[in-house]
C-alpha cells in the first residue's frame, strides 16, 4: 500500500519540492501511524556496511526501536524469537561467505515462514549523503501486489550448473530474469541460485512446476515493490 501511494503522489508531483522530500515526508506519516498501530522493532544486520543502519532508519524513521546485529542470522533470529518484526539485510553478492548467504537459509526455513517483503532503498535515484548500500526486509508477512513487482526464487541447483543454463530453465519455463546470483557452499553436492524475476509469484504459480534440470523443488522466498523511478533500480551483482 506504500509503494503504490508514493508512486501515485511522485507520479503526478509537478511543483519545487524535491521529490526526495516527499517521500521522506511520507516516510515519516508512515512510520507514525505503524507506532500507532502497534509494536514494530527493526533488527538490523550491518556488519561493516553501517550504511545498512542509515538506510533502516531512513525508510522506517528514526524512532522506530531497532536491534544492530553483526551476522544476517543474527538478525534473522529476532524474528523467530518475535524480538523483531522485520529485518533489513544486505543485499546478497557474489562476495558473500556461507554466513553472508542469508538466502539460503530462507530455502530451509520452517514457522513462521520467513520472505523477502521490501527491497531498499525504495527511492533509486540516491543523492550525495543519503545511504548507498542496498537491502531487502525480511519478516513473516506475505508481499502484497502493487502493481511493479519483482520476486526472489531459490532453487537448488546441480554444482557444475552454468549461470546462462538456470537463466535459460527460468526463461523456458515462462520467467523474465532481472539477475541471477549463484552460491556453492563447501562440501555440498549441489549449488543454490537466487533469481530475481518480473512480478509478484504466487506459490501456485504453474511456472515454478516447470522450471526443468532442479535438484529440488524451487522455492518462493518473497517479493517487493520495484523502487521508484522505475527503470533506475540496479541488480544484485
């Protein structure tokens, strides 16, 4: 519902004020009426990125309560142990230890089901001074529609699998693939791969039946609102 309501008022904002004002303006109306709401705390896995902080507070204001961890499992636990709501972690790279490949453990995780809900920053075009690091939020919560959608699929993979033949599985069985991260942790048989696809995914999505040369069955691990402007968002590397 936030993502289309900004989309609407910087869609048709036609006066001086910067737009990034507006949204920060927003942001802010927000994070007021979740206060009101009821309960919401932030944990936060930054690490060395302390931009990943600055973001969390940018997109849920400063006075939302948030909880800084060092590892994305860290984080992950406050979930499953209700310290938290939600979750902001990093972008996942090609860089990233086992630990780092906080992706992987959305594959096994069992309740309370555990999905990528929000990607940030949600405003793409960032000015000098403001965060530059990327995340997704993560929480029990089921993503909802709002009409520019991207979805994270996992899939378990054969180890000697190339990048451009899972590509071409995805797009044969109906996907269009933004990017695709592959992860082969040691001592494992098969290989992981985090495919960023075109629109919001339903579990019953035929599609993912038919996604041909997997290990396992693939796996839905959320979905987000494309940030705005649209076109300007960049990819996980």
């Amino acid at each position: 519902r936030e993502a289309v309501i900004l989309r609407r008022l910087l869609g048709r904002h036609r006066g001086a004020l910067p737009p990034q004002a507006i949204m920060r303006i927003w942001r802010e109306l927000f994070s007021a009426a979740l206060m009101i709401e009821g309960d919401l705390t932030i944990a936060v896995a930054d690490g060395p990125q302390m931009d990943i902080t600055s973001l969390a507070r940018e997109h849920f204001g400063p006075l939302t309560p948030l909880r800084r961890h060092p590892t994305p499992a860290q984080a992950m636990a406050d979930l499953t142990s209700a310290a938290a709501q939600v979750a902001v972690l990093p972008l996942p790279s090609p860089a990233d230890d086992a630990a780092g490949s906080w992706w992987i453990g959305l594959m096994q995780c069992g309740a309370p089901r555990l999905q990528i809900v929000a990607r940030l920053p949600f405003w793409a075009r960032r000015p000098e001074g403001t965060p530059q690091a990327g995340a997704y939020v993560v929480g029990a919560l089921e993503p909802d529609a709002s009409g520019a959608d991207r979805s994270l699929l996992g899939l378990e993979i054969a180890a000697d699998a190339s990048t451009a033949k899972v590509t071409a599985a995805l797009k044969e069985a109906g996907f269009s693939v933004g990017s695709l991260l592959q992860r082969r942790l040691p001592r494992q048989e098969t290989a992981y791969a985090l495919a960023d696809v075109e629109g919001l995914v339903s579990r019953s999505d035929p599609r993912l039946a038919a996604i041909a040369g997997l290990a396992s069955k693939p796996e839905l691990l959320g979905g987000y609102a494309v940030p705005f402007p649209p076109g300007e968002m960049a990819e996980p590397a």
